[in-house]
C-alpha cells in the first residue's frame, strides 16, 4: 500500500512499473512519484516486506527515474479509491499538464465543480487544498503531475 494514502497500492498508483522473477530473486522495478519524495525508503521496505511473505528471499527493488512518473499512471480503480478516500483525483492530461492546474477540480464529496483552490500544497507537495462552494467542505485534491 501507498505510505501517504493507505487505501491504494502502489500498484494502483503507477509505481511499480514491473516485476521479473528469476530462479530465487524476485526483482521490482519501480518509479517514484518524484525523485525526492519522503517515503521513498518506506515504499522499498514495503515491497520487500511484501514480496517477502509470498516466500520469496531475494527480493530486489530497482528505481527508475526515467521516463518520470506521471499522475497518468494511476489506474481507474486507483482514481476511484482516492475519490472514496476524499482526495479529488488528478486529471487526466497526457503530458500537458499546464492545462489542468486551470480545471476546476469535482468535490469529492458532493461531486460539485463549484470549487476553488485555497492553497497550493496540502498536507504533502503532492496535494492541493481546495473548498467547495456548495457543501463548503474542504478538501485536498492529487495534483496532476
Ligand atoms: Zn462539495
């Protein structure tokens, strides 16, 4: 599971990017939401951990920085688990993503476009905090990436 937002794998995040199995060693490859991101070493120990339980010694954790990752990545049912978890899911933009940093972003709770960004950084650099107009909840929105 994703160390910041616990409800989606990282698989649903994009972040494993492939996973080969040769004779003991199970290698993973994977792409980080960007280079810098703090949980970074949790992420490796998770998978490890997790590789590890399915009776597998050898687990090895490849990073790939390149091409980067990108909020496209993450996957319908990924998207619809951030929604359920309350955090508006990034638009599609298929590496345009100057356009969508103008879209307003859907509520997450109401499902209302009425919505306008109050900060630009949430509780992580990778979340915005915006506020609905019409539940007047607040509520943090996945950045497009
Ligand atoms: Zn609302």
């Amino acid at each position: 599971m994703d160390p910041e937002i616990p409800v989606i794998s990282l698989i649903e995040m994009g972040i494993i990017r492939d996973v080969t199995v040769a004779a003991e060693q199970v290698s993973v490859t994977m792409t980080p939401t960007f280079s810098g991101c703090p949980a970074l070493l949790e992420m490796e120990s998770l998978i490890i951990e997790a590789v590890q339980t399915l009776g597998v010694e050898q687990v090895v954790v490849n990073k790939q920085l390149n091409p980067p990752w990108t909020s496209d990545w993450i996957t319908e049912t990924g998207r619809a688990k951030l929604k359920a978890f309350g955090l508006a899911p990034p638009g599609m933009h298929g590496g345009n993503v100057t356009m969508t940093f103008f879209d307003l972003v859907e509520c997450p709770r109401c499902d209302s476009k009425n919505t306008k960004l109050q900060n630009s950084f949430g509780t992580t650099l990778c979340r915005a905090i915006w506020v609905c107009n019409d539940c007047l909840e607040p509520f943090e929105q996945f950045k497009p990436l």
